[in-house]
C-alpha cells in the first residue's frame, strides 16, 4: 500500500518523505503528528523532534550527522542545518550469527556459462586487447574501429548511416535542421564467431611516468583482467622502453594463476619494422585467436560460480531504500548458494564499519578492513579532503545529505551476510561469500577494481541516472525510482520503484533481481550497459580518489 513516509529504523530520529509533503501539511505518523515546516521533496527527510546543535542524528540506526543550528519537529534536512559525523569503530570479537535467505528453489538451478581451466566459469567470452603503456592507446583505437566494423561488434552503424544521409541532404541543399535519425539506419547485425560476445580495448594512460609504484599496480589489475573468467584470450601491445615491461606483466599473470592457459599474444612497437606492419600482424594474429576461442561453448553450471559485483553511482534518496535491500537480499541468496558477493567503494562505508567489523568472521578480516579503512581516509584527509566530502551535488540535491547517510544507504547492497574477506585493491576473490573490495567510491574506478577482484556480472543501483559499464563485466543497472527507469529506458534493466510505490517487497524484488542476473549470466539477456558498449575503464592509481 502507498505511504506518504518511511521511517528505515526504530532507533531514527529522521523520518524519510515518500512523496512531496507540503509547508504547513500535517503527516500522522506512529501515532504522532507532525506539523511540516518547509516542502518537503520524495527522498529528502524532515525531523522528528526539536533539536539544536551538537544532537545526534540517527538513519539506518546508524550516527550519520551533527545537528548545527536550532531545527524544529517536521523541519527539511538540508547541509545548512546537518553536518556528517560518524562513530568510531573498532573490533570487538562479536558473535556474529546469520540466518540466510530460503534457496531451496535454487539448489538445483543452472546459468549458461563458459568453463575455464582454473575450475571459474565466466558469464561471457570476450577477446581483450591490453596495452602496458598509453603509447599503444592510438593504435588500439585503430584495431578497434577494423575489428569492431567488419565482424559485428560495433554500435556506431546508424551513426555513420545517419551523418551518411546528413551529408546528401546537405550536398544537396536541402534543410536539415529537423533531419532525424531513423529506426531504418541501424544496419543488420552479422558476427561470424557466434560464440564470442565481444572484442574489449582497455585504453588507459598509464604504463610510464608517474611512479613506479603506479606501473606495478597497473600491471597488477591488467593481469587481473587478463585472467578473468569472461576473458578467452588476449592481446598485448607494448612500445617497448616503458615502465611496465611485458616481461614482468606476464609474470604478474603467471603469479595470480600458475595454470593460465589462455592464449596471449604480444606485439612490440619499437621491434617491428613499421606501424602498419605491427597493426596487421596483430589483427591477423587475433583473428585466429577469435577462431579458436569461438570454439568454446556455453555449460551448464550451478549458482556457487556467479561472483557479483554490487555498486551504486548517482545515487538518490531512494536508493538505501528500494534499490540497494533489494540487491543486498538478492547478494543474501547468492552468498546462501555458495556464490561470492563483491561489494567495495570504501568512502561509502563510512559510518557503517563497525557492523561490517562486527559481522567478520575472523579478526584478521576485521582488522585488515580496519587497516585499509583507515589507511585511505588518513591519506585522503592528509591532502584537505577525506571521506565526509563524498558525497556529489547530486547526491545531496536528491536526499543524501551526509556521507554516513550515503554511506549506510549504499552498504545495504552487500546484504546481511558474515563478511568472509577483505581485499586490497586488484586481490582476486577466492573465498565463497561477502567480499569487502577496497576501491574508491568513483563509479568507474570502482567497477574496474571489482572486475579485477573477479566479478562475473555487476548490480549497479543508481537513482539519477548513470551509464557506467565495464570492458569484461556485463553491468545490469538497478533503478531506485519508476520515473527514472521510465525516462532513461535505454540504460535501465531493472525498475525497483515498485517497492517505493509500496507494490513490492524487498524480498519479492531480489529474487526478480536474481532471475535477471540468471539470465544475463547464461546470454539469454544482454545488459543495455553491455548493447552500447559502454566499456568504462579507469585505473586507480592509489592517490586520493573519494
């Protein structure tokens, strides 16, 4: 049934606005009456009591601000009035026990997916180019424009048609002002390895320069992508006198996985005798590396193989609210599987850490993820800045106020199940469970640090609207709101607004939530993030990135 407001936990003094509560309006709530002062838009939040500076303000059941001026009972939350604060945490050997989701309708459920040496099943075959240093970057777009064009793989064809019939229109004089692109512009699409799901260029500008502490970690998340389950071969270019020597890049690889036995091929600008020479060679040479991956065939596989990645970017009010529980419960069941659940964006867990510290499973984990926590934000306040400048205009224009309101909104996408690791930054997943991820919080960096770590698919939650993809993780984006998944249709998969107009349980929308991935993960559906070819690589260089 709709409501006009939510409170998210007993012990908040904050009450959330579902829809727009106008100045002046009454709202019977619990038993109590509320008299609003000011609007109050969807997704923002009014007080439940009188309050004046220095009192906490509680949501999710967590400290999530300071209160800095006098506010009245019923009055807006803006930056004006709340400051982020947050408690401190520390470990505190809990006794943490977790009753999981009921799977048994899943037990014996399969996906369709692509069987790798190692024993890891990938949810796609993609073929990936690599350069170890940002010299390589033109070439790579050269190979890409070929390679995409001729066997099917790019997106750009009605582009090209329709600037094609811009050009006519023009040669012959005529207006175009009101020229528009025709559904008749998209070519057909012909791919001759059927069993290839794409060609990927990860582009960076990286390799030299910079420290050599940058080259190593680069290396680190290239063989990361190298050895990824949805990778079946590879493509390096090298320039030869950079940082980032081939050599040690494949040691890189060969150190995460003694038994890779993906075919890599590698091309040396600086050894070859010109760069059309270097160009062909490598187009032919992954030409027939396409012809022998397109030889694999998707299997069956049961759920203890998906690892899912969960993230949120452009997030809005609604987001802790609909979107992300309902990703957190569909996490649950995956964990409950015997599957693994990467969730990172470590600025956006400020102020939840001493539950995720409570839920550990041992101390090492705990204090590991205390190290890196604390670590980063040090660093990040070392340079004027630190975790409680996270959250974007945005944000807070929809409801987001403070980071540890952010924050405890975005940490329900990682479920309630026991925390089982805790990774650095590239470490690959290795235990069945609840991973924390270190990454910063910036969509794409984020991404492509839970990419690295082996996410197979990624659950992205956003409320305002973001395109974000990555090169060898198919993305499904979650909508927090229906007027959001309606407006921008061609980037959403999934539509959580139901929960808000209270015609869906939480419950109900992760296990719909889990069906898509099912689905996404065996290639019955392709990802709109996936259809645009919405590649988005960004390496994080360990510097202050929130």
């Amino acid at each position: 049934m709709k409501k006009s407001v939510l409170k998210v936990h007993p012990k908040d003094n904050v009450i959330v606005a579902l829809s727009t509560l106008e100045k002046g309006s009454t709202i019977e709530f619990e038993g109590k009456t509320y008299l609003i002062q000011e609007t109050i838009p969807p997704k923002h939040k009014f007080y439940e009591e009188d309050m004046k500076p220095g009192d906490s303000v509680y949501m999710y059941g967590v400290l999530v601000g300071k209160i800095q001026v006098p506010v009245k009972s019923g009055s807006l939350m803006t930056t004006e009035n709340l400051k982020h604060a947050a408690d401190p945490f520390n470990y505190k050997n809990s006794n943490y026990t977790w009753t999981g989701p009921d799977v048994s309708a899943y037990k014996n459920r399969t996906f369709n997916g692509y069987h790798r040496a190692d024993g890891r099943v990938g949810t796609a075959n993609y073929w990936l180019f690599i350069p170890t240093v940002f010299c390589e970057n033109r070439n790579l777009d050269v190979i890409k424009e070929a390679l995409h064009n001729e066997l099917g793989y790019a997106v750009t064809g009605k582009y090209k048609s329709y600037t094609h019939h811009l050009l006519q229109a023009y040669m012959k004089g005529e207006d175009i002002s009101n020229f528009n692109l025709l559904p008749s512009d998209a070519p057909a699409v012909n791919r001759p390895f059927k069993n290839v799901d794409g060609i990927k260029f990860l582009n960076h500008q990286g390799g030299c320069g910079g420290t050599r502490q940058d080259s190593e970690v680069l290396g680190s998340l290239l063989a990361a992508y190298a050895d990824h389950p949805n990778v079946g071969g590879i493509t390096v270019l090298s320039l030869g006198c950079q940082h980032l020597q081939t050599n040690h890049f494949l040691k890189q690889v060969k150190d995460r996985n003694p038994h890779f036995n993906k075919p890599i091929y590698i091309f040396e600008q600086q050894q070859s005798q010109s760069e059309e020479q270097l160009i062909a060679d490598a187009i032919r040479k992954t030409f027939e590396g396409l012809v022998k991956i397109n030889q694999q065939e998707r299997k069956p596989a049961g759920l203890e193989h998906l690892c899912i990645g969960v993230k949120c970017g452009g997030s809005d009010g609604f987001s802790g609210i609909s979107a992300n529980p309902a990703v957190g419960y569909c996490a649950d069941m995956v964990v409950a599987l015997g599957g693994k659940v990467l969730l990172a964006e470590f600025p956006e867990l400020c102020g939840v850490e001493q539950e995720l510290i409570d839920r550990s499973v041992s101390k090492e984990v705990a204090e590991k993820f205390i190290h890196l926590m604390t670590t980063y934000n040090n660093q990040a306040l070392s340079v004027g800045s630190g975790f409680h400048m996270n959250p974007s205009p945005g944000n807070i224009k929809d409801g987001l106020i403070t980071d540890a309101i952010k924050s405890a909104g975005a940490a329900k996408k990682g479920g309630t199940a026991p925390v089982a690791d805790c990774l650095d930054y590239t470490e690959p997943a290795t235990k069945p469970g609840l991973s924390l991820v270190c990454t910063p919080g910036n969509d794409v960096e984020a991404t492509t640090g839970k990419a690295a770590s082996g996410a197979t698919l990624i659950l992205f939650t956003t409320g305002l609207g973001t395109p974000t993809g990555n090169p060898v993780c198919p993305t499904i984006k979650v909508a927090t709101n229906t007027p959001l998944a309606t407006r921008m249709k061609d980037i959403i998969d999934i539509d959580c607004g139901p929960i808000v107009a209270g015609e869906k349980t939480i419950e109900e929308m992760g296990t719909d939530i889990l069906e898509y991935c099912i689905k996404a993960a065996s290639g019955e559906i392709i990802p709109k993030a996936v259809q645009l070819l919405q590649d988005d690589f960004i390496p994080w260089k360990r510097g202050v990135s929130l």
